[in-house]
C-alpha cells in the first residue's frame, strides 16, 4: 500500500520563467495540469511536494506564456495559400509570371492556377497588372491571382471568358478595371471578384481537411493554441463542425460566419454553437475594401487619386443588417479600413447598441479612424481589433493614400488602447505571416523585420511589451467571449501554453522575430515540440 498523500496529476511542469498574464501579470515558476485544465500555479517546490505526474516537463529556465491567439485570421485561406503560387514579397509582374511558370511546369494538370499575396506598391511602376501579360504566357489556362490584402485580384482572358465577362458592368461595392479600349482588363477589386473567383473548383472534403491540418502545424509551430477565423460561409462552417466533431483538428477556432445584408437571417435562426474547440456566435460584416487597392472609404478624396473608395453596401443595409443583429445575442464584428467606414460603423454600432459593454462588438482593422472618432470606442464599448504589422507593411506607402495630416490617425493603436482600455491583437494571415512573435515585435517597436525605419513608425502609437502580450492572450480571450476559459495561466482555465527559446518582454527588439518557439501545448497536450 502508498503511504504518500500525494495527488497524482497528468502533467507538471517546472523550472520556467511562467508569465501567468493573470490580473496582475504575476509570475511563477511551475504548475500542475489534470484533465488538459490547469489545476495548480506556484514554485517548484510546491508543485513537487504536493503532485506527482505522469509526464514532467523541465523548462530549463526557458519563458511559458499562455498560448497565444490571433485575434483575426483567416485559418481556410492560409490552407488554401499552401497549396496555390505564394506570390508575396514579388518585386516585379515579371517575377509574378516566372512563378506561375514555375508552378505550372510543377503542376501542369491543374485546371485552374489560383494564387495570392502579390503587392504592386513593391513593383517600379506601382501600377496595378492587367490580363495582357497573363495572356501572352498563358492562353489556355484560367489564372486568378489575389492581391496581398485580397481585396482586388487579377484574371486573364480564359478565366474571363468561363465567368462571361466581356463588359465592365456596375457591380455594387466593387470595380471592374477596364483597359484604353473600355473592355475588362482582368482587374476586379472588392465585390466584383466574386463573379470570377466563384467558378474556381472548391476541394474535395479529405483535400480541405489535410490542407487545414497541414496548416494547423505551422500555427502550432509559432506557439498559436487559439484563432479567430474572421469571416466563413455556411459551407466552410459545416465542413469545419465536421472536422471538430471527429477530433480532426487540434486548434482552437472561433469562427465567424461571413455576413452580409442579404444573408443573416438562416444564421439568427440557427442561433450560436459552441463545442469545445470550436465556437460560432460572431457575425462579420465588410464595410469597405483595403487601402492599398483604394478601395478603403475615406470621409475626403485619396491624396494620389481622385476617389474617395466605397463602401460595399449602402449606409441603409448596414442600419438595416446591424439593427436586426442587436436583437440577437450574435456579436457583430466589422471589416473598417478607411475613416469614412469606420465613422459609420461606429455611429450605427452606437445606435442600437443598448449594453454594449456585455456585447462586446468589434471593429476590425480601426485602421484611419478621424480625430472626433476615438472617443467613440469608448462610448459605446467598441473593441479595436488590429493587426500591428499592417502598421509595418503599409508605413512605405500609406502617407501616398492619405497625405499628412490623415497619418496622424493611422495605425494608432496606442490610442485606441487608451479609448477602450484593451486592444485585441491578430495578423490578419495570410495576408501578413502567421508568426505572433512578428506582431508582437511590430506592436512594441514599430518596425519592419530589417529594423526600418530608425526609432520606429509614429512611435507615440506604440504600446508596451505587457499590453502587446495580453493583447495576443488574455484580451483576445475576452475579446471572443473566452477569458474565463483560456487567455492566461490561472487555476480552472484550459492548459494551452507556449514555451519559447527566449524571452520576448526582455529581449532587445532586433531578436525578437528570431526567436523561435520550443514546444506548444494545447489542453495539455503536446501539439508542437521542437
């Protein structure tokens, strides 16, 4: 017979640097996980004379924080992306069109090539790709290649001619480029990318599955334990809840259902779901496009061109759509780039909002927000949702779109954090990379991967290392309803942690997106180890 009286646990790890982000950021050195919940937080000594364990991880003195979460991404993107033509960081259509080549030579029975993630703000002449150059290298084969933020996309003629698409129609919300000769250039930005981008084969069930698993470890091997998938349709949602119900995926999603003024009313009426690993009670809706397409909305006309953007629905749907969803326990989160969609959203968010502390509705993006709107992310209990390295990716060429004086309430997180008292913190993948770490360092130190420019981007919008940590943990969790589940090492909470190589609150801003991640747990279980 045992005599020890000690309680016999699944888990215990020690010897750590334990960056709780608890109320008041304590720190510890062990802890004790039973049934993938965090049981017990204290020294090594405590944790060792009052458990024994199953399996015992020695930290080495290495740095555990909470698992981290992306306030917003795009989980079915990414998987996507991994299996198109990675056109990201292309210094030239030249080189768009060498990887296509390279693709296609790689892949020639593909019976459309899909790709994404080009930037003409990287090329010399800035100027957006038309069909032409498509069409001389590939006559045969249907080409849509997304812009980086893929709010505009480029078609060549034989994608053109199976959506039948030979005029520039007016879409709402959305343009179809045309060229000298008025006829369709292949450029469609905003809605009018749909009337291509919807012939595209969908995969089959077991393609989408491996493709999200395959990208569910590489947000495991950046320490992610939990995201927000910002914007699905009925179809994805479904596909997803069959995945979660047979344990086939691992990471933590809260889903969005991709909503528009036309769409909302199967979704109140199929109310909100939540398993385990999986919930569904946001709504997100798109107010306007991005600004490196000019498709932001913006209250004045660009300062490089003489439009003001748009909005993708009228004024009167979004009353409409918001007004309807405020009498739902659906939380409303909105896509608002430019100053113009963010005022409106802000004041129609306000108009219905009856309690919206407990609602805790969203703006996504918050990206120009004009002088007289701060105030209202406190007034009517907004929180900023934000991408720190949208801040870094845009700084070269944003002050082109805005001039001046629109910069100065740009990216300004600080101040947004001062307004609502929180800042839920995401990086937008695939449109920015994945690792948390590259926002974290764009948070804190307001620059790009080579240290550009010197003392940082409009640093008074900077924000301090611990608010930039719970923005990725603790205020993500709160942010979709889930800080009493997971967001921080706490007694009761779900066991997701990260230990990482060094430590990201002390080490100097040029290491930090170097640093690299040495195990990710979630519930307890070892997803990712290095």
């Amino acid at each position: 017979m045992s005599c020890t009286t000690n309680k016999e646990v699944d888990l215990i790890v020690f010897n750590a640097k334990v960056y709780t982000v608890d109320s008041s950021f304590s720190n510890a050195e062990a802890f004790a996980v039973k049934n993938g919940i965090f049981i017990d937080i204290g020294t090594n000594a405590e944790m060792q004379k009052k458990y024994t364990a199953r399996e015992v991880i020695d930290a080495q003195g290495m740095p555990i924080y909470p698992g981290f979460y992306d306030a917003h991404a795009h989980f079915l993107m990414l998987a996507e992306l991994m299996e198109q033509v990675d056109l990201s960081g292309s210094k030239s259509f030249d080189e768009v069109v060498n990887r296509l080549k390279a693709y296609q030579k790689i892949n020639p029975n593909k019976k459309w090539i899909v790709g994404g993630g080009w930037d003409q703000n990287l090329w010399p002449d800035k100027a957006f790709p038309s069909k032409d150059s498509l069409d001389k290298y590939f006559s045969e084969t249907p080409i849509f290649l997304s812009r980086v933020d893929y709010h505009a996309a480029v078609a060549n003629s034989a994608a053109l001619k199976i959506a039948k698409i030979d005029s520039a129609v007016h879409v709402e919300g959305g343009v179809i480029g045309v060229g000298p000769d008025g006829k369709p250039n292949g450029l469609f930005i905003d809605n009018a990318m749909q009337l291509v981008s919807k012939y595209i084969p969908e995969p089959k069930e077991e393609e989408l599955l491996a493709r999200l698993q395959k990208a569910q470890d590489s947000l495991f091997s950046v320490g992610l334990t939990s995201i927000v998938d910002a914007g699905l349709s009925t179809e994805q949602l479904e596909d997803l809840k069959k995945f979660y119900q047979k344990n086939e995926l691992k990471i933590r999603d809260y889903a969005m259902i991709a909503g528009n003024p036309h769409s909302i009313e199967k979704y109140i009426k199929d109310g909100i779901f939540e398993s385990d690993r999986l919930t569904i009670r946001a709504v997100k809706l798109m107010a306007d496009g991005a600004l490196g397409s000019r498709g932001a909305c913006l209250l004045d006309h660009y300062h490089d061109a003489p439009t003001r953007g748009f909005l993708l629905h009228s004024p009167a749907e979004f009353d409409q759509v918001i007004k309807k969803l405020a009498n739902t326990e659906f939380q409303v989160n909105t896509h608002a780039i430019g100053d113009s969609a963010n005022r409106l959203i802000l004041d129609t968010y306000g108009k219905y909002l009856k309690d919206g502390k407990q609602r805790r509705w969203r703006i996504e993006h918050a990206q120009i927000i004009a002088p007289t709107d701060f105030p209202k992310f406190a007034q009517f209990h907004i929180i900023p949702s934000v991408q720190p390295t949208h801040a870094t990716s845009d700084m070269y060429w944003a002050e082109e779109r805005l001039g001046a004086e629109r910069m100065k309430g740009a990216y300004a997180y600080k101040r947004l954090l001062e307004q609502y008292g929180m800042l839920a913190l995401g990086s937008d993948f695939p449109v920015e990379h994945f690792n948390p770490l590259y926002g974290f360092h764009a948070a804190v130190a307001r620059v790009d991967k080579a240290g550009f420019p010197q003392g940082g981007f409009q640093m008074e919008d900077a924000i301090s290392r611990q608010d930039a940590l719970r923005g990725m943990t603790i205020w993500a969790a709160y942010a979709s309803f889930q800080e009493k589940k997971r967001g921080s090492i706490e007694r009761g909470k779900d066991a997701d942690f990260v230990i990482l190589q060094a430590d990201i609150m002390t080490a100097p801003f040029e290491e930090l997106r170097q640093i690299k991640t040495m195990r990710t747990v979630v519930a307890g279980e070892t997803v990712f180890l290095k």
